[in-house]
C-alpha cells in the first residue's frame, strides 16, 4: 500500500538536511516519526502540517536534528 501524506511534498529540504531519503517503502515510518515529533496523533494529517510549519518557523535547524536523531533510533531499532 502506498501512503500519501498530504505534507511530504513540502518537507524536501528538510528531509535532505536530516539524510532521510523518503521512499514508497519507509514514507509511512517517516510519517510516524513526524507525528511523534509534534505530539499528534497518527493520521491527522492537517494538525500535523500546523505543528511542523510551527516549528520550522520557530528553530528548523531544531526540527531536523530531531527528525534526524528519531529516524536514526528507528531505522537501527
């Protein structure tokens, strides 16, 4: 199955800075992962958006090491 996640489309610097590539097989960890980050639950696509465009805007640089440090404790997990 293929997960869209209506958000992913504007996150591609961000991914790029945290040396994630998104692909079909891990797009719906990554998602996960985001929504963890931001406190919402799982499959609130548009409050989700509201958090990461939040944060970006408050510390971006903050947002991707922990994007980063939270996909590297998954992926190896």
């Amino acid at each position: 199955m293929f997960v869209v996640t209506c958000y992913f489309r504007h996150l591609g610097g961000v991914f790029q800075k945290a040396g994630i590539e998104v692909t079909k097989e891990n797009r719906q960890k990554i998602d996960r992962i985001i929504h963890e980050i931001v406190g919402v639950d799982y499959k609130d696509c548009p409050a989700v958006w509201r958090q990461v465009k939040k944060r970006l805007s408050e510390d971006e640089a903050a947002f991707v090491v922990a994007l980063k440090n939270a996909w590297n404790s998954h992926k190896n997990a």
